[in-house]
C-alpha cells in the first residue's frame, strides 16, 4: 500500500500509529484527523472489534479497534486517541472510519526502497516493514472498509 501510494515520488510522508501491541504504518493522506478518545454509541449486535459510533464532524462514524479486527482484544489505555480514516474505495458507503490508537501518531519519511521484514502477519496487515529500528505494520485499509460495508457484512 505504501509503494502504490508513493508512485513515482521518491520519499513519502507517513504517519506511525501506536497500538496496544504494534504500530501501524500508513501515508499521511490517508488520515482526515486525530481526535481525543470518546466511547463510541453501542450499536445493536456489533461485533467485538466495532466499538459503536462516534460523532465527528456532523457526522456518524463507525469507531473500530484494530487488534480486535486481528483476532486480539480491545484495549483503551490511559493515552488512547481516534484517527479518523479517510475510505480508500470510490464506492465506499462509509466515507470515514475511525480507528482507536494508543497515544499521538508520529510522522517519517519513507522512501520507495521499503525493507519488509519476513514476520508472521496477523489479519488485516499486509506487509512487515522495518523503520528505523522498529517493525511498522501494514494496514490493509481496504479490509477494514469491507467490515463496515452494508452491502457486505462480515462473515461471523
């Protein structure tokens, strides 16, 4: 994802978001915004990793937790923050999704000659990459969009 999303560019800007248990790694754009963390309003027999709907910006958006949607637990620590998401699909019904972190994402810079690390990957992560002197995760943003799709719920 990030190689598609640098093109011809030869360094990107990318965002590190802290998760209880890994960090994710995505480019910049693909946040509309980082907000404070609010519990999210229940809705009627969602599954563990959707933590309800928060309001943002006169609008209802579906709060999910990464480590849940991987087969992990919730967890909401004492520096626990939102990302708002922009929907990667032309298609998407739902514009936005939010996605709890752990703290403030940081920023760096990666260039096109990603070094992936040969680790075991957990659901809804792509790729192993190595940043510095850690392993940053690769969404797949696109996996994410298909949980809260309507028009295509998620097998349970």
């Amino acid at each position: 994802m990030l190689d598609r999303a640098m093109g011809r560019r030869d360094a990107l800007t990318a965002l590190i978001l802290p998760l209880a248990d890994r960090s994710l790694v995505l480019p910049n754009v693909a946040v509309a915004e980082l907000i404070d963390y609010q519990p999210g309003a229940a809705v009627a027999d969602a599954a563990p990793w959707h933590l309800g709907l928060i309001g943002w910006r006169n609008l209802q958006v579906p709060l999910l937790s990464f480590e849940a949607a991987s087969g992990g637990t919730v967890v909401v620590g004492a520096r626990a923050h939102i990302v708002v998401l922009n929907a990667l699909s032309d298609d998407a019904q739902q514009r936005f999704i939010a996605l709890l972190i752990q703290g403030i994402p940081r920023s760096c810079k990666v260039d096109n000659q990603l070094s992936y690390v040969d680790v075991p990957l957990a659901p809804l992560e792509l790729a192993a990459v190595q940043i510095d002197e850690w392993v940053g995760r690769i969404p797949d943003l696109m996996g994410l969009e298909a949980l809260v799709d309507p028009r295509h719920p998620p097998a349970t």
